[in-house]
C-alpha cells in the first residue's frame, strides 16, 4: 500500500499522480526503476511502431493539453511518405491560468514524462525530442536535465537505445515566459528562437510542417506520460477507465472558493461537478455558495450555478441536465457549451463580483496576445478599457453592448485560438450575468467623459 504525504481521495484513480507526493519517493532514477520504471519502454521496444500507435488509438486517449485532439490520430498525420527528419515537443508551458498539473510531474516524477517520451518517439520515428518549459520553471528545467543524464547512463536515451537500433536525443528548452508560448505554433516559433507568433492553420499543422518546416507532434506533459500506461495496460483495458469517447484518468486542479482546493486525479467523466466541489473539495467556504465555475482553465466559458442544459440525446429527444450533475468529460462540458480544455476548474462564490472577474481575464489577454493580428491585439485592449471603466465605475450600459460586440468581432477571426480564448469568457460571463454587470454601470450623464484623466487625477491626488 503507496502512503502519500497528503492522502488522494477515495473517489480519485491515481495513474499519472500515483507517485506524486509520495512517502519517500524521489525524482531520482533509481527510485523510479526501483518501482519497475522504464518497464514499459522495454516492452515497447518488442513492439513495431505501428503497434505503439494502434494502441493508443485504441486507448481512445485525448489530449490533455487543452483541445482534447485524440492523440494516436495526431500521430498517424504524419505524411506516410515522410522522408524529412520527425520531431516531438513535449509542451510543458503550463500556461493557462488555473491549471497546475504537468509542474508536479516535472517536478516529482520527470522519469514519468522522459520514458512516455521515449515510447511516443519510437512510435512516431522521433530522433530529437524537446521538453519545452515556461520560464516560471526554473527548478523543473534543473530536475528534468538532470533525469535525461541519469536515463542516458542506463542506455535508456542516446544511440542504440537497449540495443534496439532507434536513436534519441532529448533537449530542455526555457520559454521567456508568455501566455501565448504555450499554443503549439507559437511554441515551434520560439524553439526556432523566433518571436513567438502563432502561424496560421493551414498549412501549418504541426504533424505535416512544424519545427524546421519537419513534421511535429506535440503533446502535452500529461498525455505523453498517459502513453506509458497504455503500452503497460493495453489500448483496450486503459479505455476501460473513464467513459465512452472521454477515457483514462485526468488530473483536475480546482482552485478558488472551495474549502479545499487541489489537484485530483480521476476517471475521465466518472465525476460529476457536485462530487468534485463538494465531496472531493469540501463545499464553499461557510456561509457562503458557489456562484459559478470556469471549468477549463481561464479561456473557457463560464457556468452558473444554477444552469440547467437541454441536451440532444443519440434518437434526437430532448434531456435536461443540471449543472450540479455535469459529468466532468470533454463531451458533457462541450455539450453544456464550454470545454474540459486544461482541466483548471476555477470556483468563484457568491462574494465575487463578475465585473471584477470580466476585468480580471480581459488585463490578462490584454497583456498576453501577441499583437500579430488586428482584431486580438486591439480587440483584447478595448476589453479591457471597457472593463476597467466598469469595474472603476465609470461605465454605461452601453459599454456592456461594446463589449459584448468587441468580443464577437475576435471570435473566429485571427490566426490562433488566442482570439477565442480571450473572447468566450467576455461572451458568456455577459450573456449570463448582463443584469448584474448593468448594476455597475450608470446613466450616460453621471460617467467621466474622459475617464483615463480622471484616473490619472485620482492617482495623483492619493500619491501625494
Ligand atoms: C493560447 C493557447 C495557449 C496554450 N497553452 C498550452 C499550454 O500551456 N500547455 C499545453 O499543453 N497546451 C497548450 N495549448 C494547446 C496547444 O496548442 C496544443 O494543442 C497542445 O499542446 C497539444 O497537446 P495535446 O494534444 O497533448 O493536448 C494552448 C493553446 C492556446 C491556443
Ligand atoms: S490571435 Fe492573438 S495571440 Fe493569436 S496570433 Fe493573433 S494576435 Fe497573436
């Protein structure tokens, strides 16, 4: 029986997490071997390639990183007659507000993510792999260094790895610490040693014209550590965790207003919101109640309380669900009209003012986007010029329609997802809370007509 410094619930299933915060375990390699680590690199080295990704195209796994793409799909887009050199990214930018995963595993167990590595470039004909880490990793990038020399003196990373022929070489590389090099182009840009500006889709899939214009496949650190479970378990028994489409285990971060926020390693869809915020989080702080929730990391859209969602069942019939009983999976979240995305659940309660949060998420893809296109660079500053009036209360209710239209004006219009990620949350925190946010505005007459001298003259007046 594995004892944790900090106990997992009853209702969690630990596979990727099993060894995080465990009683005298450490990141070294021979701990990790000790507990039968680098196993299931040997045994997918008796496999042909082709198999390793059949069987996670078995496994049904999604990823983790935000889309929920089927992995061992994104795979086989590699250009059968490929004769250019074949990379993986591991993306470790953890950079969506809310979410607090892949740092555990970098930090713990980074022999976890360095065999699932290993297996994934031996599937994909993979020859350099690259960790890529946000800047605010420092310690990981240290750890992770230092577990590919400990695999490479055991034969596990270099020429000729086990005496199978296949060759790898695995690099760290640091981020300069932004937002947007967490989307996958943008990422491949800054590996280039470029300015990270997204590139536009198509042509520029990554899996046909990725790093050095080679193919890329690039995966987040939870689902390339997934791999190593499914050539372990097989693609078959690994999709029996979870439910139909939305399989495995996946870890949840919940931060906020709950009594005991965390991370919590469950089966995919096994969990609804209510057992995961109150069994497993123990409930709101007292006397107060849950408001609302973000389910997916910052850039998803928000859900009240008490929503209640008509859904289509398979024979076209109609069925309600309330938002107490959403399973967390990637398709009941998307049918509720958000997504699973990172896996960041961010709790607010009834003390949170939704003016302060509009503003909140609008200063931070404000100060995020990249500035490459028009409608997210200007758009994602109005909003939060706008929101600042509001939350300053010096805006009128016909600023709440400005918004409401800025944000339309991105959604669907620039070159990466950023455009949608900054402008969903503004889109539904309006639609579903327009009479409160209208409460913190006032009548055309009664605002500053040049708001930012009035700013300016308050600062000054307090900093004297
Ligand atoms: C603005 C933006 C930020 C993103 N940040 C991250 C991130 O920090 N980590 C991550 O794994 N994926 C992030 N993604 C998703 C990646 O582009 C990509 O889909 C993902 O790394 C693929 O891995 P997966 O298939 O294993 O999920 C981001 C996407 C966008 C649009
Ligand atoms: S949508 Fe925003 S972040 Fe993405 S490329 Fe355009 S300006 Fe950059």
């Amino acid at each position: 029986m594995i004892s944790y410094t900090k106990q997992p619930h009853e209702r969690e299933y630990r596979l990727i997490f099993k060894n995080i915060d465990r009683e005298g375990w450490d990141p070294s390699i021979g701990t990790y071997m000790s507990d039968g680590g680098y196993d299931d690199l040997k045994k997918a080295f008796k496999m042909a390639p082709k198999e390793i990704t059949d069987e996670v195209k078995k496994s049904g796994l999604r990823g983790r990183g935000g889309a929920g793409f089927p992995t061992g799909l994104k795979w086989s887009f590699i250009p059968p007659k490929n004769t250019k050199p074949v990379y993986l990214i591991c993306n470790g930018d953890e950079s969506e507000p809310g979410t607090f995963k892949d740092r555990y595993i970098v930090h713990q167990d980074p022999h976890q993510l360095i065999e699932g590595m290993i297996i994934s470039c031996f599937a994909t004909g993979a020859h350099k792999a690259y960790i890529y880490l946000r800047e605010e990793f420092p310690e990981a990038a240290l750890i992770i260094e230092k577990a590919i020399e400990e695999a490479r003196e055991k034969g596990f990373v270099g020429n000729n790895i086990l005496g199978s022929g296949f060759d790898l070489e695995i690099y760290v590389h640091r981020g300069a610490g932004a937002y947007i090099c967490g989307e996958e182009t943008g990422l491949i840009e800054s590996l280039e040693g470029k300015r990270p500006y997204p590139r536009i889709k198509p042509p520029y899939f990554p899996a046909a014209l990725g790093l050095y214009m080679c193919p890329t496949i690039v995966n987040n650190v939870e689902s390339l550590c997934h791999v190593k479970h499914i050539i372990r378990m097989g693609g078959e028994e690994y999709s029996k965790l979870g439910v139909t489409r939305n399989t495995g285990t996946r870890i949840l971060c919940v931060s906020g207003d709950v009594k005991k926020p965390g991370y919590f390693e469950v089966e995919v869809g096994k969990v609804t919101m209510r057992e995961l915020l109150y069994d497993m989080c123990g409930g709101p702080k007292d006397g107060r109640e849950i408001k609302a929730v973000i389910p997916g990391g910052s850039s998803s859209k928000i859900l009240k309380a008490d929503e209640v969602f008509k859904l289509k069942n398979p024979d076209g019939s109609e069925r309600e669900l309330a938002f107490w009983d959403i399973p967390m999976d990637f398709d009941s979240l998307a049918a509720c009209g958000t997504m699973a995305g990172s896996g960041g659940v961010i709790v607010l309660d009834d003390t949170r003012k939704m003016s302060w949060v509009l503003n909140n998420l609008n200063a931070f893809y404000a100060h995020e986007s990249c500035g490459q296109c028009t409608p997210c660079r200007e758009g994602s500053t109005w909003m939060k010029k706008i929101s600042d009036r509001l939350v300053e209360g010096n805006a009128t209710a016909k600023d709440i329609d400005t918004l409401e239209s800025v944000a339309y004006q991105i959604d669907g219009r620039t070159i990466c997802a950023f455009g949608e990620a900054s402008s969903w949350p503004v889109e539904a925190i309006i639609a579903k809370f327009r009479d409160e946010l209208l409460a913190d505005t006032k009548p055309e007459g009664e605002v500053e007509s040049n708001p930012e001298a009035a700013a300016q003259k308050k600062f000054l007046v307090e900093t004297q």
